[in-house]
C-alpha cells in the first residue's frame, strides 16, 4: 500500500484545520517551507503547522525548500516535524547536515531536484530515512510531471533492495490518476498530491484510491 501524504500548499489556508482535517485518513502531512531564495516562492513557516500538530493524527512531513536548512531546522523539529527534508542543492556538506538533523531528533530526508543526477545520493543512501524525488521544479504547484522522475524512483527502489536500505522513497509534483500509478509501479512509497486531493469532492475516497495502489 502506498503512504498518502496530501501537500497543505495547495489547501485553503482561511480554514487551515479543517481542511487538514479533510485529509486525516492519510497517513502523512507534507508541507512544503520556500523561502524566495532558494525557489522562487515563498510560503509558510514553522509556526503554521505547530498550531496543527495534535489536532490531527498524521506524520508531519517537512520538506525545506531553503538556502539555510541548517539554520532554521531546529525551528521546524521544535514545532512538531516528524520527517524534516533538506535540498543536496542547498547544503556544502550533506552528511554533516544529515548527523546534525538526526541530532534533533528527527527522521532525516534529501531531495534533488529535476536537473539533479540521481546518482549523487549513493555516498548517503544508508543514512537517510527518507528521499524525495522532485518531479516538478520546486516552487509552485499544479505543474506537469516531468518522467525522467521515474528512473529516478526505479535506481533508488534497486539500490535500496540490493542494500536492504530503509528510506522510504517519495514523490512530489504532478501527481494525478495516471501519473500515480506510474510512479507506485516504479518503486514509490509516499505520494505527495496537493491540487489533486485537495480539488476533490471526495477527498476520503481518493486518499483510499491513491493507499491502495
């Protein structure tokens, strides 16, 4: 079964809660922190979903699309992230970044964006708990989903069966009816959708639809 994780980017923010409490029959929460420099958009910071955080029963799902992770990465664990991800783009020493994340106490993700040779990760994969595949340039949503994500899934779903890795393998970007089952049969763990779910009339049943994939 793949792990939902529905995007609260793409949720209406005048009735935060409720919205995410639209979604809670999925498992994880992604929420996405730009800060106008690395991507070219702003958006919310820790203190959003610290207000979230026991109203609802999911895993909160912290992707930092920001020039400074190191920085701020205390900041987002204190306001209850369970998984905080960091861009290879945005840091001078991953596996420094990596030790210090886990030092806080939380699981630790790495994500590249679409230009970004996969291949850089091999050095990191046993330490990392989550990685994240970009099948969009980081920034916006609703944009198409880019396929050269697929391989992409599919080297990382090899290498973490050859290795007996553990991270859990996640998408993010362009995630629909069809491209959801592209990205499952080609090793995906968590779907990350935003527009998709939350546009639905029938968030519960599409949540159920994309689970059972």
């Amino acid at each position: 079964m793949a792990i939902v994780a529905p995007s609260i980017l793409s949720a209406d923010f005048n009735n935060l809660l409720e919205e995410v409490l639209s979604v809670s029959s999925a498992e994880f929460l992604h929420v996405d922190v730009m800060d106008g420099n690395f991507v070219p958009n702003i958006s919310l910071g820790a203190l959003v979903y610290k207000n979230l955080k026991g109203k609802v029963d999911m895993v909160f799902d912290v992707h930092l699309m920001i020039s400074d992770p190191v920085k701020y990465a205390k900041d987002f664990v204190e306001s209850g992230a369970d998984y905080l991800t960091f861009h290879y783009e945005a840091v001078n020493d991953v596996l420094k970044t990596i030790e210090y994340f886990k030092s806080l106490g939380v699981k630790v993700g790495i994500s590249i964006k679409p230009n970004t040779d996969v291949r850089v990760l091999d050095s990191y994969l046993e330490y990392l708990d989550l990685i994240l595949i970009m099948s969009v340039e980081p920034g916006f949503g609703g944009q198409k989903f880019i396929d050269s994500a697929l391989d992409k899934i599919k080297y990382l779903y090899d290498k973490k069966k050859a290795n007996e890795y553990t991270y859990l393998i996640e998408v993010d970007g362009g995630i629909n009816e069809e491209t959801s089952k592209l990205v499952v049969n080609a090793g995906c763990d968590v779907l990350v959708a935003g527009t998709y779910i939350f546009k639905s009339h029938n968030r519960k049943k599409l949540i159920k639809e994309l689970k059972e994939l």
